[in-house]
C-alpha cells in the first residue's frame, strides 16, 4: 500500500493519487477542498498550471539538484555519474516546464567519493529535504517565500537514467568508470556481460594504482569480492545480479559461475 495513501487514510485526510488529478472529475474534487499550500515532493508527473493554481497560497515542489543544473527525473544519478562532487536540493514554484518554475530555496550537500544514487538521496537529500520543505512551508505562511527566476543560461537538462546508460565501458578511466557504477547503485545497475550474458554489479569500490591488466580482467575472485581491472586502478565488485535474476554477492556468484582470474568482464 501506497504509504501516503495509507498516512492519509489513518488520520482521515481526503487522498488522491497525483495521475487521477489531470482528469476533471478529480481536478473538481481536489479543488473543492479549498487547499492552503500545495506540497509536492519528488513528483515526476507534469501538472497544469490550473491545477497548481488551485491551491490559495500557490504549490511548492521539491527537486533533488540545484536547480537550474539537472533538470529532469534523474538529477541524483546523473550528478553522481558525471563525477560532481556536490550537488543539493531546490525548492520551487513549478510552472508549466520541467523544473523550470521560480526558486524558494536551496541546500547544498558533498557528494562523498563513494556516495551511490542510494546513500546520497536516503542519507541527505531526503532527510535534509523533508526539514527543507518544512521550512519552505513556514516561509510561505509568513508571506516570506522569495520567487527567484533560475539562470537560464546554467540550465541543464538530463534524460531518465535508464540501462542504455548505465553501461560499463571497461576501457575508460578508472575514476570515471566508478563514478559511472555508483550513480546507477541500486537502480538501474551498471550493466556489462560475462560469457556473452548481462550482468549488473553493485557495492562496489575504487582500488587506485596501475596495473598491466587488461581492462575488465577480472584480477581476483575472493569472498571480499571480484576485483575487475581498470584504466589506472581496479574496481571491486561485492554483489552482481545477472539478467532475470536477484542480487547475490561476489562470493556466491564465483562459486555457481566459477569465474577465476584472467576471465574478463565485457566484450
């Protein structure tokens, strides 16, 4: 269940799902509860601009980038996979563009050297956007919420980060192969193949230091993990999943593929 849905429904709050409100029938019954505030947190659907419109003070919406840098519903991945070493949250008026609307705030947070797509939102940009939006809140019942038009000319939009990206080419650089595997940590998964098959790895880290291997050699296959060279270092894998199949750890997987060093990952 729905866990909004369900918060809701407990304390007697009238819910709608956020798709229903493009149709008219659910438009007239959300603004026939004659809202304060609307809050939208994370909504990747493009309301009309009559809808944002219905609540008295005007809708805010939360946005895991600093805006107007990494538009769209993959700022989080594509921060972390283009090698940033910050990035932030902005809260905004949204209008009828994607991300486009006028700021109200904006927090700055580190991207760590091996923050995933999964540390960075559930460690800092959700904890610290739900106080951001709180406080957003209270800017707005004060009358003291500033309408910030953003930078066009720093405006960048990125696509959905689906598997299409996420692929692992073993013959760039170290540092940027990391990067590329920690911004698709959990979802979608870096993808390569070994024996022709696709596989994605996650929990992973950067070993610096050269080696002669080939890139995507896979150097030693332990129960730390499989450590799989680079282009200037080496990555060690702790868990894979191969195509149709759930998460093991390196260890299993050596054991049921018998994959040994000298094997290569990739084409």
């Amino acid at each position: 269940v729905d866990t909004l849905k369900k918060a809701a429904l407990v304390n007697s709050i009238p819910w709608l799902p956020t798709s229903e409100l493009k149709h008219d029938e659910a438009y007239q019954r959300f603004a026939g509860w004659k809202p304060d505030l609307g809050v939208m947190a994370f909504v990747t659907d493009i309301l009309s601009k009559k809808l944002l419109a219905v609540p008295r003070l005007g809708t805010i919406q939360y946005h895991p980038s600093l805006l107007p840098r990494h538009r769209g519903a993959s700022a989080i991945n594509w921060a972390i996979a283009m090698g940033e070493t910050t990035t932030g949250l902005t809260i905004f008026w949204p209008d009828s563009g994607i991300d486009t609307g006028p700021v109200l705030l904006q927090k700055q947070v580190e991207i760590a050297p091996d923050d995933t797509l999964g540390t960075l939102y559930f460690n800092k940009l959700f904890p610290l956007g739900v106080e951001a939006l709180m406080e957003s809140v209270e800017l707005v019942e004060q009358d003291r919420s500033p309408r910030i038009p953003q930078d066009e000319s720093q405006a960048t939009y990125d696509p959905i980060f689906i598997s299409g990206h996420a692929a692992v080419n073993w013959s760039k650089k170290a540092q940027q192969v990391y990067d590329l595997v920690r911004g698709a940590d959990p979802q979608p998964g870096a993808a390569t193949t070994y024996r022709g098959e696709r596989m994605e790895i996650f929990d992973c880290k950067l070993i610096p230091g050269a080696t002669s291997s080939k890139p995507g050699e896979v150097l030693v296959a332990s129960d730390q993990g499989l450590e799989i060279a680079l282009v200037g270092g080496a990555l060690l894998v702790k868990r894979l999943r191969a195509a149709g199949s759930a998460k093991v750890s390196a260890a299993d997987f050596i054991r049921s593929s018998g994959i040994k060093p000298g094997d290569t990952f990739g084409s």
